[in-house]
C-alpha cells in the first residue's frame, strides 16, 4: 500500500460526554469530548471522528455547541456523524467547525442525499457509514442496519458499499455489530470484501483490542483504522501502535 494509514480515535457522544458501549449497547462514560480530543491530538491521531450515536433515534440534529468546542482544540482532520439527514443539517455540522460529516441512516433511507451532499461540499467531505451484522441469507454474509444498529433492512451491505462508492464519496465506514467494542479484532471479511468492491477509502471500525488487529485491518484493505474503547482506557496509546505498524512495513501516517 503506497497511501500511508491513518490512525482515527472516535469519540462517540451521548448527553454531551463521550460514552463507549459493546455490540452497541452496555454504555459507559469515557470522559469530556474536548479533554479527548485535545489528548488524542497531542498524542499523533491523525483524523478524529465524533459521533452522535443517538442523535438519530432521537429524532434531533447533532450536538453543534459540542461540534463547536472540540473544533477549537483539534489540529486534525475532524468528522462528525449522527443526526445528519440532509444538506442543510450537514452545512451547519461544518460550520460549526467539522472538517467532514459522516452519514448512515439518512442515506440509506434516501439515498440521493449522498448526491447532494457531494455536490454541495466535495467528496472528500462526505464519509457514508455503513452499520453491518453478520446474515448468512445475504450474498456477502453481511446486512445493512440503520438507527444506530437497532433496524434491520435486508440490504446486502457490499452491495450498498458498492452503489455508495458509485455516488462519489471518498470514504465508506462499515462498523460491525459483532465487533463493536468487543475488542476480539475488527471484522476481517467485511473489510476485505468493501475493500475489493469499492474505489473510496475504507476505514476499520469495531473491533480492535490489541496492535495486531490493526495490522490485520490493513492487511484486509483498510485505509484509516478508527478505535474508541482501547484509546479513551489507555490500553493502547497511539505513538506506540504506530511504532509497532511501522515495525510491520506499514506505511503509517505522521
């Protein structure tokens, strides 16, 4: 791989805190988004992720105040999901200070805003995430859930990765349910299988416990390696994960 790997800590919010859950339930706090951010950053994160994970059940738009302050302390490229449903909730996530917005429910539910949001903003600002558990039924083993992980629709989720990355954006984030915040490594052959099928950018996401996950993340074709749980509890800290993927013949990031 000739692009170097980027290391992406994500912040997931609930009620203002950052909160880290396993299988997308089972919540915990994990302390203030602007002391993590400002830590992640001087820490070498190269990208940093916020999202929302219950904006969109709730039926409510992002967190802007908290989008506000933690853009004042990141010195790195900053997404933000949850709650973003169409070109208007998009604009405001960035100006209140979002270098990219993240969106999953929404695009799934109508899938032109994906359009309109490249159109309006540029594909290297628009990320689709793409929430999948494990379904035999389906041509790639895997289906697409929306609200937060607690709906599922039946789409194959390679498939939709696929019509996805034919919209233009630059990144496709599949977290799987299986994986999240179990920390037993990152599920491989979803990766791997968005990894052939699509042109943008596929980050790994859910999943990761230990520096050899990462690895084989990118080993499976992922671009950006995303993680929460590991970095807000210390169990990995980043300039020692990087050392240990360049260690590999990773080409890392910073």
């Amino acid at each position: 791989m000739n692009e170097p790997v980027s290391i992406m800590p994500c912040l997931d919010m609930q009620n203002g805190r950052v909160v880290k859950g396993v299988h997308f339930v089972d919540i915990k706090d994990a302390g203030d988004p602007v002391e993590c951010a400002l830590a992640y950053c001087q820490a070498g994160a190269d990208e940093l992720g916020l999202l929302d994970i219950t904006a969109t059940v709730e039926g409510r738009q992002t967190m802007l105040e908290v989008v506000g302050r933690v853009a004042q302390v990141v010195t790195v490229p900053f997404t933000v999901g949850g709650g973003i449903r169409d070109v208007a909730s998009a604009a405001a996530v960035l100006k209140a200070g979002a270098n990219k917005v993240s969106v999953s429910s929404a695009a799934f539910r109508r899938p032109e805003v994906i359009v309109e949001m490249v159109r309006e903003f540029g594909p290297e600002k628009v990320t689709v995430a793409i929430d999948v558990d494990r379904n035999q039924g389906l041509p790639s083993g895997y289906e697409v859930y929306i609200d937060g992980g607690r709906t599922a629709t039946g789409a194959d989720a390679v498939e939709w990765a696929r019509r996805v990355d034919g919209m233009g954006v630059s990144v496709i984030l599949p977290t799987s349910k299986a994986g999240d915040g179990a920390r037993t490594g990152y599920d491989l052959p979803v990766i791997r299988a968005m990894a052939q099928a699509v042109s943008a950018k596929v980050v790994a996401s859910g999943g990761a416990g230990k520096p050899e996950h990462f690895y084989d993340a990118v080993e499976a074709g992922a671009s950006i390696l995303l993680a929460a749980s590991v970095f807000h509890f210390r169990m990995i800290e980043i300039p020692e994960l990087k050392a240990y993927l360049r260690g590999r013949g990773v080409n890392v990031r910073g």
